[in-house]
C-alpha cells in the first residue's frame, strides 16, 4: 500500500505543475509525430508558465458519443482501431503514456483522427517491465498460456501460489474462448469451479508501477465497448503488428522480434487435428481429463463444517468465561473475575470472526453453485 501510495502522490504532485505538463505534451507529440491519423495540441511556451498552460484549440467529438461520431459518417470500428494502435505505441514502444485516458481527455475530429487532451498524469513504463507486457501481448495472440502465466508473474500481478492449476485453466479458457470475440460473462459458468478455486487462493497482485497501466487498459476497454459491442481486441492488434513486422531499425528491439516471431508463427499454424491433439495433451496435462475422487461440494460443506465447530467452540469458552467471571465477581470481587470477563470479550471477539467467515464462505458457494 505504501508504495501505491507513493506512486500516485507522484503523479497527482506532478498534475498541478503545469510546466511538466508541457513537457509532457511536447514529448507526446513528439512521439506521434509521423503518425497523421492523431492530434496532440501544440504548446504556446510564450503564454505558459508553472501556473498556466496555454496549448492549441482542437476540437472534437467526445470519444464515447457513439451517435454523434455516426452522425458525422465516422466509423467507430475504425476509432477503436486507431486507439488500440495508439496504447499499444505508447506501452510497448514509446514506454510513456497517456495514464488517465477518459472520455474529457481523448476526441475524435471530423476527419477520423484521434485528439489527446491532458497530459498531467504520464507515466513511464520501466524497460524490463516493458520487455514482459511485449511479451505477454505477442503470448496472447499466439494463446500461448504457458507463456502469458509466466510474463504476469514476472511483472508482479500473479504470485505463485500451491496450486497453479486453475490459474492456468482461467487463462487457457480465457486466451480461447475471447481473444478473436466479444466477452461473454454467462460463458464463464463453464470454469466456474476452477474460478472458485482461484479466488480463494487469491493469487493476483497489484504492483505499485503496474496500476496506471491496469487503470488505463480498464477505462480504454470500456470506451471500446462502448463504440462496438463486438469489439475484438486481436483484430484490431493486427495493424500494429503489422507496423511493427515491416519496420526497419534496432530502436524497437524485442517487439520487433516478437512480432516477426508471431508472423512466422501465424504462417506455420498447425492443421486442426494437429490442434485437437494440442489442446487433448493440454488438458491432460491440466487434469481436465483426470477422474475426480473428491467431490468439491464435499470439500465445502466439509469446511463449512469446520467453521461451524469453531463457532460452536468459541461460542461455549464465551459462555463459560463469561459465567465463571459473574461468579467470581459475586463471590469474591477481585482480578480473578476481570481476567475472565477480558477473556469472555476475547473468545466474543473470535467468536464474531468465524460468524463472519462462515457466511462469507455460505455466499461464495452459493455463488459457485449457481
């Protein structure tokens, strides 16, 4: 928590400094400066100091009016394509980005070019952390989960925890079932023991240099649904890619040798029996095929069972401490009878902690059961 904290007293210290700002404009639009497609105001410096900043007048349709940016004849598949390219560039390439991207701070012209407003909150993504969202971006497309678990686990989001079984599982059916289409949420019924099993591991993790990134991604994920309930991140990854395959230079290092591993990849695909295989050998490997001799409704009511006896336990030394201390308190007044009233209100104490357990463990099976 300390160093979440850190992190966003940096940045919001840094958005009342107008002069960074600027600066951070002026890289910004250095960065997209060959890209005609995006916007970014030019900073008047004569008419800008730490306290006022002066930047060029761009207007545009607000990113999420999906009525007006159609009424204007504008294609929203081709806007959320356009700032899939851009977040991509700024995380994976740039390693500086826009880290407040709501809809006030991003527009649309009426030519179908994308406008960047406010340039207070940046961030920078370090070179090693850039290096596994590179990574873990190519891993995705090629759902290649072996790979995707391990680059989430460098950067700090999962943590390796007894059983990794039903993190891989949520990942597998994740990368098959909503890399090429729309999330559905009731399809998510079909692992719901493994989502079980996971939660109450808890293996995920926020890092501190992560959390712009994630806040980012969340908000600019749900701009993209907002413009095209079909939104499908995969195919509007594929121009980046292919930007990135053609490019020339040693500036863009490990991207551009992922990139031309997933073209190389994406020319060698397997037939479909070769996948069927894959996919048999993968679940055999994940114990999908394995035949169960626990039932994991037993597991829960058996632990169930277990909370219940110790809130039955904690309920009797409530009861006996508490008897013991109105005895002694009528019989004899002394400490003996305020040590047994303080250990009554303990076992009271753990008595409410497992009360509140239980039924948290009852709502959590309830849930899984649905």
């Amino acid at each position: 928590m300390d160093a979440i904290y850190r992190e966003f007293f940096t940045i919001l210290y840094q958005e009342i400094d107008y002069h960074k700002e600027a600066e951070n404009a002026e890289r910004f639009r250095q960065n997209f400066g060959d890209v005609t497609q995006v916007l970014v105001p030019k900073v008047y410096w004569e008419y800008s100091t730490t306290k006022i900043l002066t930047l060029e007048y761009l207007p545009g349709i607000k990113i999420d009016d999906r009525a007006a940016i159609v009424a204007c004849g504008l294609n929203p598949k081709k806007i959320n394509q356009l700032g899939v390219f851009c977040y991509l560039k700024q995380l994976l390439l740039d390693g500086f980005f826009q880290a407040d991207p709501h809809p006030g701070n991003l527009a649309v012209s009426q030519d179908c070019q994308l406008i960047f407003y406010d340039f207070g909150m940046m961030c920078e993504v370090k070179s090693l952390a850039k290096d596994e969202m590179v990574k873990s971006f190519f891993a995705v497309l090629r759902k290649d989960t072996d790979e995707v678990l391990d680059t989430l686990m460098k950067m700090g989001l999962i943590e390796r925890v007894a059983n990794m079984t039903p993190v891989k599982r949520t990942l597998a059916f994740l990368l098959d079932k909503f890399t090429e289409k729309p999330i559905d949420f009731q399809t998510f019924h079909e692992i719901k023991d493994e989502l079980y099993l996971m939660f109450e591991q808890q293996p995920f993790r926020l890092p501190a240099e992560m959390m712009f990134v994630m806040k980012s991604l969340t908000t600019l994920d749900g701009i993209a649904r907002a413009l095209d309930p079909e939104y499908n991140f995969a195919a509007l990854a594929q121009p980046f890619v292919t930007s990135i395959t053609v490019s020339k230079g040693g500036a863009i290092g490990e991207i551009a040798r992922q990139a031309r591993n997933f073209v190389k990849y994406k020319l060698q695909q397997p037939s479909n029996t070769e996948i069927l295989l894959r996919r048999f050998e993968e679940r055999i490997e994940l114990g999908e095929l394995q035949v169960r001799v626990r039932s994991l409704e037993s597991d829960r009511a058996l632990k169930r069972i277990y909370l219940a006896l110790k809130s039955l336990i904690y309920a009797c030394l409530t009861g006996f401490s508490f008897l013991a201390g109105a005895v002694l308190i009528a019989v004899q007044p002394g400490h003996w009878a305020i040590a047994a009233f303080i250990f009554s209100g303990l076992w009271f104490l753990l008595l409410l902690r497992s009360f509140t357990t239980l039924a948290a463990r009852e709502k959590l099976d309830r849930l899984a059961e649905k």
